[in-house]
C-alpha cells in the first residue's frame, strides 16, 4: 500500500514552503513482518499442543 503526505508552512518572508513524502517500504516492511510471524507460530506447533 502507498501513503502520501503534503506538508506545506510559510517562512518569514510569506513564501509557502511545501515538501512532499511518499511511504511505500515501511508499510510493505510491517505487513511482511506480520506475515513472518505468522509463519513462526505454525513451525512452533502454536496451538496445536
């Protein structure tokens, strides 16, 4: 999934600043550490005993 933020200020002389910043590998990262967690707790026979 892909997250996309907008940060806009105004500096000292009135000028609008705005700077752009996408998200793509960190959410991607959490899902597949989810994912690998998942899989541990079935090699370890979780919920099986």
């Amino acid at each position: 999934m892909m997250g996309l933020s907008w940060v806009v200020a105004v500096d000292g002389k009135g000028r609008l600043l705005g700077a752009m910043a996408v998200g793509v590998a960190a959410e991607e990262e959490d899902e597949d550490e989810d994912e690998e967690e998942e899989d541990t707790r079935a090699d370890e026979g979780w919920g099986y005993n």
